[in-house]
C-alpha cells in the first residue's frame, strides 16, 4: 500500500516536471509564451521615449567626447563629476540612466576617470577615522580625494506634434563638459531623435 | 618615374579600399541599398566612414551597427545597439562611427534593411515592436 502511495506521488512530481520543461532544451516553460529577445534591438513599441533612444543617445555622446581635443589629447586621464541632466520633457525619463550608460562607457574606454559618490566617500572616512573601530596604521586619511577637473552636464527636451492620427516626437539631447577651475565649455554635443507615428 | 609611383600607389589605395568590402556582415543580400566605399583610419581612435547609396526611388531603411575587434581578432566590446538609417530615394549616405577604445584595431558593419532583402523568406530583422 505505501509502495503504491510513493509510486504515484514519484509520478505526479515528473508529470509536474515534465509540463515545466520543454523536450531536450535548457528551458523552463510556462503557459505563456514568453522569451528572451536581443537588448540591442531597435525598439518600436511606442513613442514614449525607450531604450534604443537611450542606447543610441549614451553611445553618440560617449564616441563624441573620446574624439574632443579635451579627451584626445590630454597626457593623464581626466577626472570628471558627473552632474545631473535635466528632463525638460514632459514624460517620465530616467536621466540617471542615461548617465550610467554614459560613464560606464567612457570608464570602459579607459580614456577617463570619473569621481565617485562624493556623501558615501565622507561617510566612510569619518567612519574610518572617527569611529575607533579600525586599525590607524591601515585606515584611508583624510585629505587625500582627488579634485575633478571637469564636470558634465546636460538636459534633455522634446516637441511634440499631433495632427489626426499622426503623432510626431521629437527629442534634443544636449551634454556640456566645463572645466572646475576655468568655468570654460571644454565640449559641448548633441543628439537628435525623431519618431514619427502614422 | 614619379607618375609611375604616384600611380602605383593610387592603384593600392584602391584596392584597398575596394578590399574593405569583406569588412561588411550583410544580414540578407540588401537589394537597393549598395555600399560604395569604406575609409578608415586609426589616429588615436580607430575611425570608420561607409558610403552607402539607394538605388530605388523609394526610401529605405536601414539597420547596422560596428563590431570591433582588437589585433588578435578578440572582440573589445559588447554588441553595440541596432541603429537605424532613413535613406531616401536615390540619396547616397554615410555611416561614420568611432572604436569605443584605443585597443580597438579592426572593425566589421553589420548591415540589414529589412524591405529591401532579395531572399523575403527570413522575418528576422533587429526590430522590437510592430
């Protein structure tokens, strides 16, 4: 009687396993059909801005930069602050995000250097130097940070059409590096994109 | 002798730049859309220029992006993203893209246009959405 009991429920998890899993392929299926597609695809799904603007806008302006007399030519990697880009459309854009795709980029091209989260720095010195907790000998001074040579910022705006069915968007993305001490516009560039729905 | 060189020397950037052909990945044999000349140069930053030209009257567009490769043939960065290229009719164009890193020596272009393929049977196109 407990044989039969085990043997039913041995079958029942493999018909369980068996529904999860589709032939001889690595996969785990639902009912619905869902898969993974190419994240460097070109995305059309609506207007709204997306990440193939996203993408192409952190791509032309990271290539740009590189190629600026700023960046070309300078002996010793520069270090920037990144500062904020302002989104003077009137969607939701994550501007954040362009700028991660923008510094990790240039930090992968190995062309620059970008100053790091400057409130946890200060909160990790004072720990480290005012706590007690740790070793003199082996704790990180203060007074040793790297001033910024430049910072880079920009903004982002958009105009919009609508006439009938047809919807027309249009988006201007603006970066500018300056010099910290000069306050000089070392390079400024700017990305265009228009999407059109009919 | 001078003229001779002169000659010599126009004739191997020709081949040259004719022999860049086999730098192109065409995704589907492109029908209208013909790549007419490929310059590059690596000063500093490896730079690509592609001369395209529509033969059609119609628009067409086009998809590519840049793989690039270091001197022992590795890639050096991820996949870039597709990007797209409205040609219009009879226009001629170019692409022009820069290596993302100095240890980018060599490049391949990517080329799609997905209403312009002369084998329709394939759907696949590096386009999300409708």
């Amino acid at each position: 009687m407990k044989l039969t009991k085990i043997s039913t429920l041995l079958l029942s998890i493999l018909f369980v396993a068996g529904c999860a899993t589709t032939g001889n392929s690595p996969v785990v299926r639902g009912g619905e059909n869902i898969s993974y597609g190419d994240a460097n695809a070109v995305e059309t799904v609506t207007l709204d801005f997306g990440s193939t603007d996203l993408q192409s806008i952190a791509e032309s302006m990271t290539r740009s930069l590189l190629q600026s007399d700023v960046i070309a030519k300078s002996k010793d990697r520069p270090l920037i602050r990144v500062d904020s880009i302002k989104n003077k459309t009137s969607e939701y854009i994550d501007t954040a995000s362009i700028t991660d795709s923008i510094r990790t980029q240039l930090t992968k091209s190995g062309s620059v250097r970008f100053a790091g989260n400057e409130q946890s720095a200060i909160d990790e010195l004072n720990k480290q130097n005012q706590s007690g907790l740790y070793k003199k000998k082996k704790s990180n001074k203060i007074g040793a940070m790297e001033a910024p040579d430049y910072v880079l910022e920009g903004a982002i705006s958009s105009i919009v059409k609508k006439s009938g069915s047809v919807k027309d968007v249009y988006y201007k993305f603006t970066l500018n590096l300056s010099g910290v001490g000069s306050n000089v516009l070392e390079w400024s560039d700017e990305k265009e994109i228009r999407k059109t729905k009919k | 002798m001078y003229k001779l060189i002169l000659l010599l020397l126009l004739s191997c950037s020709a081949f040259a730049a004719g022999n860049n052909q086999n730098k192109v990945e065409y995704l589907g044999e492109l029908k209208y859309l013909k790549v007419d000349k490929i310059l590059s140069a690596n000063k500093s930053l490896l730079k690509v220029q592609v001369e395209l030209s529509n033969t059609s009257i119609d628009n067409q567009q086009l998809y590519y992006r840049f793989k690039w490769y270091d001197s022992d043939g590795f890639t050096v960065w991820n996949d870039e993203p597709w990007k797209t290229l409205l040609i219009y009719g009879k226009q001629r164009s170019t692409l022009s893209a820069v290596a993302p890193t100095k240890k980018a020596t060599d490049y391949k272009i990517e080329l799609q246009s997905p209403e312009n393929r002369n084998n329709d049977k394939s759907n696949a196109s590096p386009l999300t959405g409708n």
